[in-house]
C-alpha cells in the first residue's frame, strides 16, 4: 500500500497545475486518505466544500437539463454549464473522489450547447480553484471561438485554471463575495533522501542523453529545468488572459494579482471582470448582446480603464 500512495502521488506531481498550492497539497492527501492532515482542515475553512454541493444543486434547479450534456441545463435560451471543483482533464478516481470537474465533459457541453438550435448564450458558472493544465490551450482557444457569446459567472472562487479559462468568456460576471486570480503556475517533487520506513531505498537512473527527464531538485540545473518548464506554460497562461480580456500581456502581469487572489470588486476595477452580479439576474434578463458586441464593448472598457490606471500612475 505504501508503495502505491508513493506512485500515486508521483504521478499527481508529474505534470504542472494551475491551481491554488494548497490545494494541489490537499488532492495528494486526498489520494493517499490521510484525512488528518491539517492541509484538509485549512481548506474546510475557506468553504468551498460546502459550496460545490449548493453550487451543483443551483445548476441544477435553473432549468430543464440540456439534451445531449453531461450536466448541464437549459433555461430562457440559456445553456447553463457548471465549472465546479478541482478540474482534471478527464474523469479519474481523484476527481470522483474530490467532486471536481472533468474538462473534456466540460467541453463537450460548451459543444452541445453551441450546436443547439434552442440555445442563444452559453453560462458558466464556476467555483473551482484550478486544476491540472492539460488540454486547456485547446479548451482556452474553443471558448473564445465560439459563435454564441458566453458569460463566466463566478459564484465564490474563479482561481487559476478556472480564471484562465472563465477569462476566455464574452463577458466575466462575479458574486459580490467571489474572488479571482491565483495566475499562474505551479510543479512539485519529492526526492528521497534516505531508506524508509521499511529500511528501503530507491534508485533511479536516468539514460545519459536524457538529465532532464527527471530533474534532480537538490541541484541548480535540475531547478532551472523545472522552473523553465512553468515558466513556459505560464506564458501560455499570461497570453490566453490578455487575449480573453483584451488587454495586454504587461497588463495581466502586472494588475491582475500577481499570484494572488483579487476581491471582486478590485476584479472589476482592475479589469479582471466585468461588473458583480447574480446568476439569477444573469438568467432573467436573457441572452442580449452577441460575442462581437461584447468584445467592442470589453475593449473600450478596458481602454478606460487603462487610462484611469496610467493617469494614476502619472504616467
């Protein structure tokens, strides 16, 4: 059993996340059960826990479900496509376990709903705080691409991977409590330093014309490896936010929370969203504009807000 939990947790660790760091630290104590551990207990305090459950239910009672989707509702010519939990880009035993999202089922909805006669504009509505980065170019470019305009509604948590693809929407509508950001990228290792418990050790050797196929984090060079590898996936990162919200790389960098996550009022100031709101206000007053005239309508608010921020700046 020990020897499991060891691969399971390599293979967590074996690809980047964008995802806030503790969490990515409660989905390996998930994956080996040590529910004691205190990185569970600190993130039962943040309740999102509790709120996927009423979030799930929320989807669920705004309409009737969408043919063809996996978990989705229609309602007033509004596909309503959740975005709930730790985003894995697949179903796995993880994700069933943690109650997160599947991004290929995610995609598939946005697919279903764009094709359907009886949809005007796809809702997501989102509460997650990232996941793995897998497939999510992909994911990123399909969103701005489609046809029908899309609104992110953030009901608590928009953070990493889950802002990165929410920012790709026509419009970003956030809960006045919800919070946004986290951008950025994040790898983790372990390596072993000593015999265990069992007075066992292990040994790894890599073929000589591959150092960098498993990076030795003890080492500057092995550091490096990695930190380029992020580094990399972070620029994709950077670019599909600016491309989503219209703005420009420089200015995801520098205004959007550097890592951190942004209240949503300072969201909206800074240009992280569009304005606060409910999903209830968003379901009621309809569809309304197209993806084009939102984009306009994004730019030159973004524009101005560009020109509030240099005027304070005195630039």
């Amino acid at each position: 059993m020990r020897n499991e939990a060891a691969a399971l947790i390599a293979a967590i660790r074996a690809q980047p996340w964008a995802i806030m760091p503790e969490y990515l630290e409660a989905i390996e104590a998930i994956a080996v059960r040590a529910l004691a551990a205190d990185v569970l207990q600190l993130l039962a305090r943040d309740g999102h826990a509790e709120r996927m459950p009423a979030n799930l239910e929320a989807v669920a009672a705004v309409g009737t479900r969408l043919d063809g989707s996996r978990g989705s509702t229609i309602r007033n010519g509004n596909a309503v496509v959740p975005m709930i939990g730790t985003i894995f880009p697949r179903a796995s035993m993880i994700n069933a376990s943690t109650g997160g999202t599947s991004l290929d089922a995610l995609m598939h909805d946005v697919r279903v709903a764009e094709a359907s006669a009886d949809v005007e504009r796809i809702v997501m509505v989102i509460d997650s705080p990232g996941g793995v980065v897998s497939d999510v170019g992909a994911a990123a470019d399909m969103l701005r691409a489609t046809t029908k305009p899309i609104t992110a509604y953030v009901a608590g948590m928009g953070a990493s991977l889950a802002y990165w693809l929410g920012s790709q929407a026509s419009e970003l509508v956030l809960d006045r409590a919800a919070s946004v950001g986290s951008i950025g990228v994040v790898a983790t290792t372990t390596r072993q330093e000593g015999a265990d418990a069992n007075g066992r050790r292990s040994y790894e050797i890599v073929s000589s014309n591959a150092p960098f196929k498993r990076p030795d984090m003890s080492s500057e060079d092995g550091r490096a490896a990695v930190q380029a590898e992020v580094d990399a996936i972070e620029s994709v990162f950077l670019a599909d936010v600016a491309a989503g919200r219209r703005v420009t790389v420089d200015r995801v960098r520098e205004s959007f929370g550097r890592g951190a996550m942004v209240p949503a009022a300072r969201a909206v100031e800074v240009g992280m969203a569009d304005r606060i709101g409910t999903l209830e206000s968003i379901l009621s007053q309809g569809p309304g504009r197209t993806r084009a005239n939102t984009g306009r309508s994004r730019a030159l608010a973004a524009a101005e807000v560009e020109l509030r921020l240099r005027a304070a700046q005195g630039v």
